[in-house]
C-alpha cells in the first residue's frame, strides 16, 4: 500500500448546521462526523430537505441524498456502495446470503439520484461551481478537498464530513517485475514522495507528515479514522452493482 484516502462528503457549513439540528451530524471544528445510520434513516425515507428542523437555512423540496458518481463505471462510488451496505446491514460486512434483503434498501440510494457522472471529477466540479442548489452533500475523496483547499478553490462555507463509520480506499502498486518492486520501494520510503503525496491530500505512512501538509493547506481533519468499515468481498461487491445496474432504465 502506497498510501490511503478516505471516502468522504463535501457540504456547506449551512448544511452541516441543519444536520446538526436534526442529529445527523456534529461539527467538530471546521470539519463535522456524519451519523450515517440516522442519516441513512431519513434518505430512506424520501425526506425532503425543507421538512428538515432549521430549514429556512436550504428551503429546498430536493430529496436528502447523498450524490455520488455512477456505480457502474467509478470506484468512488463503489466505496459509498460499501459503506452503506455495511451500515444497512447493522454493522456487518455484507455476504452473498445478506443482499436478498440488503439490496431493496441499497438499490434506492443510487437509483432516486438521476443522473450521475463516471468520474468523480464531475460531482466536485459541480459542488465547487454550483454550490449547495446542486450538490449539498457530495460523495468525495478527502484528497479531492485537499488538494482545492491548498489550492484555494473551494467555494463559500465549504465544510468537509466523515461518514461514522468511514470506509478508507488503499492505493497498492503490485509489482510484476523486479523494477516494478524497485518502483514500489522508492514510491513507499523516498521522503520527498511521500511528502508529495501528503501534499496532494492522501494520508501517507507518516501521519504527522501528512496533518502538516493539511494544515498549510489551512483545513483541520481529523489525525485517524478509527470507526471504519471493512470491504465485502469482490464478488459481493460485483453482485451488489450488477443488482443496481439491472434496474437501471433500460
């Protein structure tokens, strides 16, 4: 493992506040932790934003979702896919034996959304551009956020969550051949890389080096993610998308 990121979701610091007020968040600084199966409760639902407590804040008939890129075609989305899974399943890895009666409550989250991006690229696009009218709560990579932060090109009231629990997304390079093992070492252990990569937003083997990098960047993240949830494994995860994609539109 080259180094990790972490699943997250950009919002507004509005936002966060009416999440607050509804119990489905907390602000810890300037960054706030989702209560994913309270959150998870309301999406399922069909609530609306504006039948939200505090909702002169995002008066918006939208319903609460959390937009994510295509499932079918982005790994950003497939992490989102397992971590709802894993909450929707009461805190269990999802099995093959679970999705009979997971995939009726997974499926929605992805279905109700209309239309969505293959790359992740697209929906941070829009929420730096567009702003909370368009994406409110936006599944992310913690890099993506970063990276516009040192960059300065984050829009008004910007506020970062983490999902409780999390979902981390390794970066591994395997090696075919002994140059590619080479290739590993130095990407692994040479110090101006890792300082790169920590500089770029991912969370390297050496965490102070990474919160440093973060805070030039002038945002504040949490040091650990300790509430984390496994992956299913490739097969399940597979299962769960080809389920999704069955009852897209043809």
């Amino acid at each position: 493992t080259l180094s990790c990121g972490t699943t997250v979701v950009a919002s507004f610091q509005p936002i966060l506040k009416m999440l607050e007020q509804n119990s489905l968040a907390k602000a810890q600084g300037s960054y706030g932790m989702l209560n994913m199966p309270a959150l998870l409760k309301v999406m399922a639902a069909g609530t609306r934003w504006n039948a939200l407590k505090g909702s002169a804040a995002y008066p918006s008939s939208r319903s609460v979702l959390v937009s994510t890129t295509d499932v079918r075609k982005s790994n950003s989305a497939a992490m989102y896919l397992a971590l709802v899974s894993n909450v929707l399943n009461g805190g269990q890895v999802a099995q093959a034996s679970s999705l009979d009666a997971l995939m009726p409550q997974v499926a929605p989250l992805f279905l109700r959304q209309g239309y969505q991006e293959s790359s992740s690229a697209g929906p941070f696009e829009d929420y730096q551009a567009l702003g909370a009218g368009k994406t409110p709560l936006v599944n992310i990579y913690e890099s993506q956020f970063l990276a516009a932060a040192r960059e300065k090109t984050l829009p008004q009231g910007a506020v970062l969550l983490y999902p409780q629990p999390g979902i981390f997304t390794k970066h591994v390079l395997i090696p075919l051949t002994p140059a590619g093992v080479r290739l590993g070492e130095v990407l692994t252990n040479e110090p101006e890389l890792q300082r790169l990569a920590a500089r770029s937003g991912y969370r390297t083997r050496d965490a102070a080096l990474f919160l440093a990098q973060v805070k030039a960047a002038g945002v504040s993240v949490p040091a650990s993610l300790l509430d984390t949830a496994d992956l299913p494994s490739q097969e399940v995860m597979e299962a769960m998308i080809g389920n999704i994609e069955a009852q897209y539109p043809k």
